[in-house]
C-alpha cells in the first residue's frame, strides 16, 4: 500500500510527459505495451478492436505514448499460465483480484451475475429462492465438472433446481457462440437465463427482443456462494514495477474507464474489501482452471 501511495504521489506531481517516461518505463518491451487478448470475445475483445478490454488498452497506450500490440489467445485453460506467464504478452486487461499465479493491480471494477428474461414476459426474477424457478426453463453455461461450475449454478442445486437446466457452452466453437444463452431467451428457448453480467449487459443491449437484466444478490443466502467479483488486471508476478504504474494509471483514468463500462452495457458494483479467509475459486474471470472470461 505505502509503495503505492509514493509511486502514485511521485507521479502526479512529475510534468504529463515526464509521469509518461517514468510509467512506460516499466514496461518489459520500450515503448510497446503487449496485452493477451482473445481473439473473439465479445464484448471483450475481437480481431476488430471494438472490445471494451482493447478500449481500456488504448486508453493505456495512448497515457503512456507507447505502442499496443496483442498477443491473440483464445481464452482457455492455460490462458494466464502460458501467454502471460509465457512472456507472450505483459498484461492481461482482467484478472481476478486473488489471482495467485500472476501479479495483479488493485481491482477497477465490480460486476456479477444476473438474471435475463423477456420483457414481456412479466418474470422479474430476481432470487435463486424464488418457486417459479423450479418450473421454468433456465439457461446456464455449465463447464465440464461439477466443482468449477459457476456459483449460481452450484446454489441452484440448495434449491431443488436441477432438472430443467439447459446447458450453454462456456466457450466458443465453430457452433457455438457466447451470446448463444442471451439469444436463447429472446427466442423463448429458455424462459430466463443466468449470466455473467458484462456478456449479458452487452448482449442484451444489442437484443432485437426488449430484455429485462437483474442482478443477483451480492451472496446467495443459502449457500453463501458469492456472486459478485472485484475484477483486476493482471501481469506477471514478478513485473512489479509494472504492477504498479497500472495502479497508477487505474485511478488516473478511473471515470473514463467506467464510463467505457457503461457504455458497453457492465453491471458495475461498488468495489468491497474482500473478507478475511475469502477466496475468488468462483471468479467468472479467466483462470487455468480452463473459465472464460465472461462466460460464466
């Protein structure tokens, strides 16, 4: 925390072209800030540049006056382990905030599951304890084991909510895509769904069909799973200088960096210091677990 404060007082009060010299000077490549980035995930990233995580890198790049470059990595297992930690690239735009096999920044935003229906349909559901749910269709995105399925799905089951689940693949294939769970209820293939909040807020905006989003209680009040995450960037764990000029760059930018959020449609909660003996095994963000950024 103090190294923090005197990197961040040291800058603010360094000339804009000197903070710029002395932040991108931690950067492993002079002059060029590589960023892992998947390929097609959006709204995350795509080979087009129009996702949020690449806005927040160009906002990066342009603070520093460096140039930005992308190692392209579809989100999968070994995603943080071999291109971040592989020296393929430098930073990853998000990161769980208790990552522990990288170095990562102070979180910048909070976000967390919802529920999407029709607006038409007069559902707003808005609690895993709510009856209807035993009868409805849901749509979940489900992973190859039980124990790292998402939290919303593992509470599900306290509730006697196992039979009627449709199941979305958590990543994209040459059948399947992310938005695949949103669409599905416009089409009433599902009757409501349960999302990770940045996929469904985008998707949803971009919906033909009018969608109502609602978000999730911050804990499920039976199984105390969590449902909200503080979302970081991430770096290798030894690049702490690097670390750091993020964090510095992070609170410089914050309002353009939510309002950015926003604008992509991101369920945005006030960030919270994590309890004691807390740990982020249900993050929806990309672990080597083999989770996707956004598709849980």
């Amino acid at each position: 925390m103090r190294t923090f404060a005197v990197l961040l007082g040291a800058v603010l009060f360094l000339p804009a072209g000197a903070a710029a010299q002395e932040l991108r000077s931690t950067l492993p490549t002079p002059g060029v800030l590589r960023v892992c980035a998947d390929p097609d995930n959006m709204p995350l990233s795509n080979q087009n540049g129009e996702g949020f995580e690449q806005k927040i890198a160009e906002l990066i790049a342009k603070e520093w006056n460096v140039k930005l470059e992308y190692a392209w990595w579809p989100v999968r297992r070994g995603f943080f382990s071999r291109a971040l930690n592989g020296r393929y690239c430098d930073v990853a735009i998000q990161a769980p905030s208790g990552l522990d096999m990288a170095g990562v920044t102070k979180p910048y935003f909070r976000s967390g599951y919802v529920f999407v229906t029709r607006k038409d349909s007069g559902l707003n559901i808005e609690s895993l304890a709510d009856p209807r749910l035993k009868k409805l269709r849901i749509g979940v995105n489900l992973l190859n084991s039980d124990a790292e399925n998402a939290p919303p799905v593992m509470a599900l089951s306290r509730y006697g909510v196992v039979g009627n689940l449709t199941g979305f693949s958590t990543f994209y294939t040459t059948e399947d895509r992310p938005e695949d769970i949103v669409n599905a209820v416009a089409n009433k293939d599902v009757d409501v769904a349960i999302v990770w909040g940045p996929l469904a807020g985008y998707f949803a905006k971009s919906s033909s069909v009018p969608l109502d989003v609602r978000p999730l209680a911050e804990r499920d009040s039976l199984s105390n799973f969590p449902f909200r995450f503080d979302i970081a960037m991430g770096v290798r764990r030894r690049d702490r200088a690097l670390r750091d000029s993020l964090d510095v760059v992070l609170e410089r930018r914050r309002p353009e960096i939510q309002a950015l959020l926003k604008k992509y449609g991101v369920p945005l909660f006030p960030l919270q210091e994590k309890p004691a003996g807390d740990d982020d095994d249900g993050s929806p963000v990309a672990r080597d677990s083999g989770q996707a950024v956004g598709r849980r």
